[in-house]
C-alpha cells in the first residue's frame, strides 16, 4: 500500500476552503445529468473528464476536511501486512495472526508472509462493533429485568 504523504489534520484555512469548496461542489453535483462530467481548471483552462463517483468522492473528502478530520484513502483491493490489519483493528499482531489461524478473517500467504484484503478486516471490524453493541443492548436488557434500574 503506497502512502502518498503523512496523515495530518488539515489546517485551518484548508478547513475553510474545503468547507467553501463542498458547498459549491455539492450544489453542482445535484444539477449534473452526466456520469463523467467536465470539470475546467481555472488556472490552466484544462478540461478534464471525470467519473462521477470520483466527483462526489472528492466532495466526501471536502466535507471531511472542512470538519478538520483525518483523511485517508485505501483501494479496497489493497492487501494489508499483518502489522498494518493489527494497527486498523486496535489489536496486537499476534493477536492478528491467532484471529487469522482460527480462521475468523480470510488471509493469503505470499511466501511466509500473510497478507489480509482490506474489504476483509473492515468487514471483520463492523461485525465486532455490530457484537459489541448487541452485548451492550443485551447487558442493559438484563439490568432492567433485575431491576437496576428502578428508584
């Protein structure tokens, strides 16, 4: 996975600009008919044709910047190290590899190295929320009918 630059919360005139630019963005975006609408670039009076879905992406990272959040952008696709999947998940790498070994996510190995598809480990991380929260509900479900809560 190629990094492009550090990790760094936008500044607070980028925050300003990418909030301006996304309100502009996204009223354009509603009045388009087309899926690769021409976008010009003022400085150079360059014509570029652009994917639709690339065009409200940019808006998705407009708004975000303009909150002041983190931007970053992984290809679905990208095989992740063991290390790198173990950083996303909050865990520790061995504890990575012994989720890997029981089989709960899918890995490939290259070599004696394994390598783990993004789209898997997200999908890995929204099932634990998703127990995780149902542990919560199931807890306080619990609580109620032994009557913790009662005054």
């Amino acid at each position: 996975m190629k990094v492009l630059e550090p990790i760094r919360k936008p500044s607070k005139r980028d925050q300003k600009i990418a909030s301006e630019s996304y309100d502009a963005l996204a009223t354009v975006i509603e009045q388009l008919h087309s899926d690769q609408p021409e976008i010009e670039i003022e400085e150079t009076s360059e014509k570029i044709k652009i994917p639709l879905s690339a065009l409200k992406l940019l808006g998705e990272i407009l708004k975000a910047m303009g909150q002041g959040k983190l931007i970053s952008i992984v290809p679905i696709a990208a095989e992740v190290t063991t290390q790198a999947a173990a950083e996303m998940l909050g865990c520790s790498r061995p504890y990575l590899v012994k989720l890997l070994e029981e089989g709960k996510i899918p890995f490939t190995k290259v070599g004696k190295h394994r390598r783990i598809q993004f789209d898997d480990i997200v999908r890995y991380r929204m099932q634990m929320k998703e127990q995780q929260k149902q542990k919560i509900i199931d807890i306080m479900n619990l609580d109620e009918e032994t009557g913790l809560y009662d005054s």
